[in-house]
C-alpha cells in the first residue's frame, strides 16, 4: 500500500524536548549535555542511521539550543551547493546528510573541520555530524571520513511499531483526543511512519476535528485529505 508523505513544512520546529527518544536515549543525553556545557569538547559526534530515525532533528535540536545561547554555527547539508569559508565566530560546525557530499562539499567540510579543533588563539569549536551509514562506510575523501569517525559514534534506531503506538496514544491523550486503534492502523499502514510525519499528522487531525465539531475517525482523516 502506497504511503503518502506530508507536507513537513507545518511541523513544529525540531527541539530536544519533542524528540522521542525510544532506544535511543544515550544519544539524546549526550547531545542535551554537550550543548548545554559552556566547554564543549572538540572531540567530535558523529549519528547515523536509516531515514526516521531523527539524525536531522537531533542535529536541529543542538543548533536551536546553542543559538538559545546566543551562539552561531556553521551548518552544512546536501541542499548547501555552495559552502561558506569557515568563520572564527562560530561555536559549532554541523555537517547533516554527510553520505551526500559533493567533492566541493566534502573539501568545505574538511576545512571546516580543521579550523573547527585545531585553532590555537581562540576556544575550539565542537563538531557534530550524520550520515546515513557508519563513518568508516561513507563514500568520502579518507582525511574527512578519518575525521568523522574518530569521536563519538552513535547508532539511531527507528522506533518499534509498539512504540511509535505508544507515542501516538500519549499525545493523542494530552490534546484530549481520544485515538483508536483503527485510527491508528490506518495512519501507519496509509502514511509516511517516521515519527515527525505522524506527529504532523496528528496535528493536522486534531485541529480539522475541532473546525469541523467531530470525532477523531479514520472518516474524518479521509475528509482531510481531500479538503486540504
């Protein structure tokens, strides 16, 4: 059965508090705790997984809270064609979506990350990465992928099916939403069953449930759809 894929646009911005953790609480930790420290350590972090597992948003979530801090990063995807020259004034570098880099993107990320631990007349910057796969697999020049992967190194797991249930019902609980699990079967057998997806999705049902004065059922969901 096709899956169809949400618009993440309306999503709630990526923040450590909304990220469910599941098996991966270790990871949730260490980034609160490095984020959080005055002295952040130059050794490296680098997550991977598969897609869903929330390498992206726990990358967000460190950059949101460091900026709530007043501090400013230097951030680079796959999306970034053409990456900035490193700056003195940030206090971080991210590198998201490293299995994609272009050459172009890979000797950017090099640089940055040379500058980033090695500086001798300022307070190193902390570095933080994620791929898809383990540093020591990713199709990168040796000197970069040498780099990624001599720190922390964390594997991201996706949430069971009896999880992501699980977190659907608590949310669902404290909107006042009562959820069924025929409701829930079929947003997780009829749309995209990474857990931001379904958490916009659940916003979108809860706030069409009260425009529209009716339950939350799976013919409310199939109204929504073709009325949005």
């Amino acid at each position: 059965m096709k899956q169809i894929a949400l618009d993440i646009g309306l999503a709630r911005a990526p923040a450590f508090s909304n990220y469910f953790a599941g098996p991966n609480h270790a990871v949730l930790a260490h980034l609160q705790l490095w984020s959080g420290s005055a002295l952040r350590s130059p050794v490296p972090t680098y997550l991977w997984g598969e897609p869903g597992s929330g390498k992206t948003h726990l990358l967000k979530s460190a950059v949101a809270a460091l900026q709530a801090q007043g501090a400013r990063i230097g951030w680079l995807d796959a999306a970034v064609a053409e990456p900035p020259a490193f700056s003195d004034a940030w206090s971080a570098v991210v590198f998201d979506e490293c299995h994609l880099y272009t050459a172009i993107q890979q000797h950017a990320a090099f640089n940055w990350f040379v500058n980033a631990v090695s500086s001798s007349d300022r307070q190193a910057c902390g570095v933080l990465a994620a791929g898809s796969v383990p540093p020591a697999d990713l199709v990168l020049r040796d000197d970069l992928r040498s780099r990624l992967g001599w720190g922390h190194v964390y594997q991201l797991h996706t949430l069971t099916e009896p999880e992501r249930r699980a977190v659907l019902r608590v949310e669902a609980d404290a909107r006042g939403v009562f959820l069924s699990d025929e409701v829930m079967d079929f947003m997780l057998q009829r749309f995209s069953r990474d857990l931001s997806s379904l958490m916009l999705l659940l916003d979108q049902m809860d706030s069409y449930a009260l425009q529209t004065q009716r339950a939350m059922t799976v013919p409310l969901i199939k109204s929504m759809m073709e009325n949005t």
